[in-house]
C-alpha cells in the first residue's frame, strides 16, 4: 500500500505521509468538501424558500444569489465558530497519537453527517446539519475515549453549543410570531398578506426589496455560521493528519508569540501577587512556553498545549479573587491573550476559500426538495409576503448574533420555527401542517442520537484496519 512516500498538495508544502495515508487523506478532504456541498442544497434551501415561494424571485436568480452570499458569509465571518467546533473533540490526544487514529476520527464524524443529511434531504424533511455534525463529533469522541483514554468529549462546550442549538428555534418561533402580529394589528398593510397566484403574481416593488434583502442577509449569515463548521471540519483534519503543519499558526513569528508572553508575565510582577495559586500557575505556564518557543516549528502540537495553557491561566488570574486587577492592567492581559488565541485558533485562506466555493455551488444544486417542504408544507396555506419577510429577518438576526458569539446555530430549525410562528400569529395552532411539523420534530429530536451512535459505529469498523 505504500504507493507514496510523500505527496505535494497545493498551498501546504510537502506532506509526508506514506501512500496508504495519502490515500486516506484525500479521502477525507474529498468528504469535508462534500459534507459542505450537501450542507448548501440542505440548509441555504431555507434561505431561498421565502423569495421563491413570494415569487419576489425566480429560482434561476435566486439559488446563486443565494449561493454568492453564502459564499462571501465564509469569507468575512471570522473563524470563531469554526474554533468553538474543533474544541469539541479531544484535539491534543490525538496529535500524539499515530495519523491513522486521527483518519478513524474524522472519515467517522464526515461519513455519519453525510449521511443522516442526505438521508432527511431526500425525505424532503428540513434538518439541522449542525446538530447532525455535532452528534458525530460527540460519537467519535466518545468512541476515541473508549480505545485511547483522555479528555474525551469537551462536555463544557458541548453543553454551551447544545443550548444555542435548542434556544434559538424557541426564539425564532417566538419572535416571528410577535412580529407577525406586529404587522397584522399595528402596520395593518393589507399589500404584505397577499398570497401570490400565478407565475407573473409578483409582490410591490418595496415588498419585493424587502424580501430579497432578507433573503441575502439570510444567505450571508448563514455562511458566516455553518460555513464555519466546514472550516472547523477541515482545519481537523490537517491537524489531525499533518500536527507539525497546522497545530500551530507558523505565520505568527516567536517575537510576536515572546512579546505577548513577556508583556503578560511584566503584569503579574507588577502587582506583586505572586503568592497567588492562580498567578503562580501563571507564572510556571509562561516560563514553560518561553522555554519551548525555540523549538515550536519542531514541537508545535507540544507548543500547542503550552500556549492553550498559558491562556487557561491568564482566564484564571483575570477571575481570581485574590488579584486585583486595575482595568489597564485587566485589558492588557487579554489583548496578550487574543494574541496568543491567534497561534492556536487560525485557518488559512485557501481553507476557507474552499468552503465557500463547496457551500456556494452546493446551494446551485438539490434545492427543491427543502425549499417545496418550507414554502408549501408547514402551513396549511401557501406563504404570504409578510410571513416569508418575518421568518427571514428573525432568522438573519438570530443567526447573525449567535455567529457574533462563535455558537454554531440551526439555520434550519430558527428558520422553519419562524415559519411556523409566523403561520401561527396568521391564524391560530389548526394554520399549521400537523403532519409537516410531526416529521421535523421526529428528526430533531432523532438527529443527535442517531449521529453519536453511526459516528461510534463507522469509528469502530475503521479501527479495524489500524
């Protein structure tokens, strides 16, 4: 099986993996680009389901204005979710583990997602992809801890990630309805409630604006979320392939990395709190990391640990009771500490260019299935303008602000919640498509489980060809 002894991949440099490894590899980012291709016609069908079915526009120009903003949404969102993702899964053990754990650990979590999502998408039942990837990062960790030990699954996260994912459809619901009534008892336009008839029954001009605009935030909010679990999936997989490569920002140069270093420790001596456990800790983490700073290129998943330790303390001094901090002093400590965040939590460009592009095209492709069941099948009527433009702008401002805070939301879920609210605030609970909403709670409700136990199940049958 030894075709190869290394292999040059664009943008990252010699690669030194034997043929069988490549192989998988390769595998691997053939997946994640595929998860993400997936995750476009699954989730972003739920951006453009209000503009079609208001006829505000037509599928042939709205699947790729969607598909561009969700697109430009990876490239401009940040990394923060992406980050919060990886956090997840027992990232430190399994650098130091041989690569072909890491290959049973990420070919576990992609396969599991791919499949329940491509399962419900063609059920034609909207799902959440975030819960889905989630489970499947919750199983292969748990399946890891099982042969290898560790830390397991990060159940702290877990726990902040899981109640973003169950809040926010409580809020779409809740705030499509109160808008929807809004528009009903106060604003009282009798233009927003119309139901389109017809291919050429297109809204108002203003009306039509509206709904495209909310359509775009929509589109460029989703992509700067789940866009950022496509990154997160990547970057583990070249950590958990090529550690020496990726544990670590090289970019960042050790002066930049001794400065914040030197700039925290000058604070703490300052203060002169240096019987304090928490400073003291402080103290021995950043001694430690300036020791193997020379090295880090060599070391760098051991530098890695070094410098998530040093932030740990910094967090921990920042919240002792026994060191008073001046607010000058307090603020310097976290600029040192986004710093030092930048060494270990980074993607590089070409890495989200290929999520974009993954999500962007992938939203061009299998969209109707998702976008038939949220334009037609959720109410017992056809969608009017004012629902569609409630449900959306309470979707992009929900999704806007949880990608603000690094939490992964449910695109589909906020979205379909807003629906439904909206259809509720129209007229009454008998408005709604009992069967419709009876499917989508069974998978929301099965998701989670059924990712754990096929990423547990896949992890398993992979580690018999270790």
């Amino acid at each position: 099986m030894h075709i190869l002894n290394f292999v040059t991949l664009p943008f990252v440099g010699e690669v030194h993996l034997n043929g069988y490894l490549t192989i998988v590899f390769l595998i691997c980012l053939l997946a994640v680009i595929g998860f993400e291709f997936v995750n476009g016609f699954h989730d972003t069908a739920n951006a453009v389901a209000t503009v079609i079915y208001t006829k505000a526009l037509k599928p042939v120009y709205a699947i790729p204005w969607s598909g561009f903003f969700n697109f430009l949404g990876v490239f401009v969102g940040g990394i923060t979710v992406a980050m919060g993702i990886l956090k997840l899964v027992p990232l430190n053990e399994l650098m130091v583990l041989p690569v072909a754990v890491g290959a049973c650990m990420v070919l576990s979590i992609l396969l599991a997602s791919i499949i329940w999502n491509l399962g419900t998408w063609y059920l034609g039942i909207p799902c959440s992809s975030s819960h889905t990837l989630i489970g499947a990062m919750i199983g292969a960790s748990l399946a890891f801890t099982w042969y290898y030990g560790g830390s397991g699954v990060n159940w702290e996260k877990a726990e902040e990630i899981g109640l973003s994912l169950i809040i926010s459809p409580i809020i779409g619901f809740g705030l499509a309805a109160l808008l929807m009534y809004f528009l009903i008892h106060v604003l009282k336009s009798t233009a927003l409630f119309h139901i389109p008839h017809g291919e050429n029954d297109r809204p108002p001009l203003l009306i039509r604006a509206l709904l495209i605009t909310t359509c775009t935030l929509v589109s460029f909010f989703h992509g700067s979320n789940d866009g950022q679990k496509g990154v997160g999936l990547l970057m583990l997989i070249l950590i958990a392939f090529l550690p020496a490569n990726f544990a670590i920002n090289h970019s960042i140069n050790g002066n930049q990395i001794q400065s914040a270093l030197v700039q925290t420790s000058q604070v703490i001596q300052h203060n002169n709190y240096m019987e304090a456990e928490a400073v003291v800790k402080l103290e021995q983490a950043i001694r430690e990391a300036q020791k193997q700073l020379p090295a880090k290129s060599k070391n760098a998943f051991k530098f890695r640990r070094q410098v998530q330790l040093v932030i740990k303390d910094i967090n921990a001094v920042k919240e002792s009771e026994q060191v008073k901090l001046s607010d000058k002093d307090r603020e310097i400590l976290s600029d040192a500490s986004t710093k030092l965040d930048k060494v270990t939590d980074f993607a590089p460009t070409w890495v989200i260019a290929i999520i974009s592009l993954s999500l962007g095209f992938g939203t061009m492709i299998g969209w109707k299935r998702i976008v038939v069941t949220i334009g037609e099948k959720i109410g017992n009527e056809h969608l009017n303008y004012a629902q569609g433009a409630s449900a959306e702008i309470v979707a992009a401002c929900t999704i806007g602000l949880s990608t603000a805070f690094g939490l992964p939301v449910s695109t589909t879920h906020v979205l379909s919640s807003g629906i439904a609210g909206a259809m509720v605030a129209s007229g009454g609970k008998n408005n709604l498509n009992n069967n419709t909403l009876k499917n989508i709670a069974i998978a929301w409700v099965l998701t989670l489980p059924v990712a754990i136990v096929l990423a547990i199940l896949l992890f398993m049958l992979f580690h018999l060809f270790i």
